[in-house]
C-alpha cells in the first residue's frame, strides 16, 4: 500500500487550497 508522505499532502493540500481560492475569487 501506498503511503502518503507529508510533503506530498501537504501538495495536495496547497493544490486543493488554490482550486479553492480561484473558484470562490469570483464572490
């Protein structure tokens, strides 16, 4: 099984936040 190191959450997070924050930029 694949396990997730931190730096690759943390990634994925960062990722994540930036899909976020350009959907909600319209508002």
């Amino acid at each position: 099984m694949h396990q997730i190191s931190k730096e690759e959450q943390q990634q994925t997070g960062t990722a994540m936040l930036d899909e976020y924050c350009r959907h909600y930029s319209d508002f």
